[in-house]
C-alpha cells in the first residue's frame, strides 16, 4: 500500500473551507452515545469477499504490529480538531490476514450499535488513505465514549466516515451506503477539502412549491434552497433541515422548535420572534441575521457562526439584544471569537 496519503503531510495542517477550530479541550460527541449492550467479550470479523475470514480479539488486535498516526478530525457540522495523537492496527495490515479476493471493491464497516450503524469507503481509497483500526488515543486505550475499544479511523475524511465501535469489516464488490449516508444525505464520498457534505438536495423549482404553503412541520428536506423568499411565520416545528438556505429570508415569528438546521445558512434572515427552541443549529451560519426576540432556548450551537471570522470582514455580526434568549452553555460551545461576540450582547439577560 506505498501511497502516502495527503494528510500525513504537515501542510495539511490547516483547516478546509467552511471549517473551525473547536476549543482546545473540547471534543464534541456526535451521534450514538454508546454502543450496543452486549456482554460478550469484543471481537472484530472480517468477512465477505476474502480468502480466509477472520474473527480476531482484542488481545490477538494488539498483538498485531501497532502503529501511532497524528490525524485531523474535520466533523460535518464544521468543527475541527487538528493533531490528535492514535495509535492501532493498520487496515491494510489486518486486511493481509483475510485475504481481500481480487473482487473486493469496497469496505463495509459495521459496528456493535443498536441501529447496526454503519460506513463504507472504497478499499483502494481506505488503503490509500491509511485508514486505521485504533486501539488508542493519545496514548491511552480509547473510550468507550470514543467509540473504544475498537474503532475505525480514516484520515481525510469527514469524521462521520471514523465509525465508533468497530465490530464488522465486510469487503464487497458493490459498495453499501453507510448510515448517514443512506438516512441523512451525507455525501458517500466525504472529502473535507472539496466540502463534499451533502448530496445534493431539491431543485429550486421544487422547493418553491414546498414553500408555498408555509408549512415545513415535521418534513425531511435535504439542502433546500429557499433563499431571499418571504415567509414570515413559517411552520417548520420539528422539521429536518440540514443544509438548507434560508439567507436573506423574512422569518420573522417562524417555528423552528426542534428542528434539525444543521449547517443551513440563515446569512441576513429577519428571524425577530422567532422560535428556535431545542434546535439543532450545529454549523448554521447567522451571520447579520436579526435575532431579536429570537428564543434559541435549549438549542445546540457547535461550530455556529454569528460574525465573520476573522471580525472586520464580510457581512455584519446578527443583532442580539437582551430579548434574544441562548443559554450560556450553549454560548460556551462557540470559537472564542464568536463567544465574545455574542456574550458582549445577551450579558444583560437573565437566566433561560
Ligand atoms: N457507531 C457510530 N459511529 C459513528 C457515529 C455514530 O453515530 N455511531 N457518528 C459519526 C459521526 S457523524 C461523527 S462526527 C463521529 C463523532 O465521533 P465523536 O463522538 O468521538 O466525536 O463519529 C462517527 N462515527
Ligand atoms: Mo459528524
């Protein structure tokens, strides 16, 4: 496997487009909690398109030639955390255990998880990469939070890619479209550099129809453009949202209580009064948005961005003031940049 992948590069160090540095000491969770309850003792098979299957125990993975590798993790939801420190097995040296047959094409990687989570990647392009079975991190055996004590770990792509709680390995000829993948419209291919987060969503045209009625409650709609339209008092309550456009739009009033917005662009929106409440707004982009009187009560703010970075360029900061409500956990979940921004306006509020 002689291809050095790009991210052992030390130029590479830098951030992708669209991406921020999370705190130092912050490593958000990010999808399942923990895995599967089982009590039987850990294993990982490989199987599939292979000569000879495999079932190894944790005591046989560490025995196998351990490797350290300082990766980037880049999460779709646009944090980053550059240099972290894992150590493993190899896939490509566990893969010479099983014996890819000359059919296998691609990788389907399973976990110990009660929904049977899942990811796929090319086998060349895994290999390429020097996609690694990690054992620890930092030095210290991984975390059962960290998705420990077996999990998969491919550098250069976002992170949904670095299953948790890898029990599986299945080589295939065709390719089995991982969980967010297959549910969330994640891009299969998932290259941070080229910002390949999502698939593409609803035509234009479609999502003008959609809009028409102003109801949105409840609906699944991947990358929806509604920029610049006039919906005031919008119905979206509960509503998932990823990705979608809504800059420039007149939202004032409109409902968005537990709405999934993840990474949706709400650039110059009138959101006065609006209700955001137990939102997930991991990524959105509020960057001169009016969010008087907004109430963001109970919503997640990763990586969400209020004023350009770095300040004095681009688009005005969103208009806060003491009618907006955020608590101050949430505010703590924000770049330094963006916490001052936003703390100088609500610091006047009392308590949500
Ligand atoms: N088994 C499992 N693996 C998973 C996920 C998951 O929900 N279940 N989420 C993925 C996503 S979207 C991300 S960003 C990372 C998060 O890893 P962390 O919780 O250690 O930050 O795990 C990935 N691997
Ligand atoms: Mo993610």
């Amino acid at each position: 496997m002689g291809q050095r992948s790009e991210t052992m590069n030390a130029s590479t160090r830098a951030l992708p487009p669209g991406q921020q540095l999370a705190a130092a000491d912050k490593w958000p969770t990010v999808g399942e909690r923990l895995p599967r309850k089982d009590n039987a003792p850990w294993t990982l098979a490989l199987s599939g398109l292979v000569e000879w299957p495999v079932t190894l125990s944790l005591f046989e993975l560490e025995q196998l030639p351990q490797v350290e590798r300082t990766i980037d993790i880049h999460c779709v939801t646009r944090w980053s955390k550059l240099g972290v420190r894992c150590g493993g097995v190899l896939l490509a040296e566990l893969l010479t255990r099983a014996r890819p047959s000359a059919a296998a094409k691609f990788a389907s990687f399973v976990a110990r998880s009660e929904r049977s989570h899942s990811t796929s990647l090319p086998l060349d392009a895994a290999l390429a990469m020097e996609s690694l079975v990690a054992l620890r991190v930092e030095d210290r055996p991984l975390s059962i939070e960290r998705g420990g004590p077996v999990r998969l770990i491919v550098p250069g792509r976002y992170f949904y890619k670095s299953l948790k709680w890898l029990e599986r390995i299945e080589l295939l000829a065709e390719d089995r479209l991982g969980y967010w993948e297959s549910t969330a419209g994640y891009h299969n291919q998932a290259d941070p550099w080229r910002e390949q987060r999502y698939l593409a969503g609803l035509s234009k045209s479609e999502a003008r129809q959609i809009l028409e009625r102003r109801d949105l409650a409840g609906r699944e709609l991947l990358g929806l453009h509604a920029a610049g339209l006039e919906l005031p008092n919008l119905r979206a309550t509960g509503a998932v949202l990823r990705n979608a456009d809504f800059s420039q739009c007149r939202l004032r009033g409109a409902r968005f209580e537990r709405a999934n917005l993840t990474n949706a662009r709400l650039v110059g929106a009138d959101l006065r009064d609006a209700k955001l409440t137990h939102a997930d707004l991991e990524g959105v982009e509020f960057t001169s948005a009016d969010l008087r009187g907004a109430d963001l009560t109970g919503a997640s703010l990763l990586a969400a961005t209020f004023r350009s970075e770095p300040p004095g360029e681009g688009a005005a900061g969103a208009r806060i003031n003491r009618a907006t409500r955020i608590d101050p956990a949430a505010v703590a979940d924000l770049t330094p940049h963006q916490q001052a921004y936003v703390q100088a306006r609500i610091s006047n509020q009392g308590a949500a």
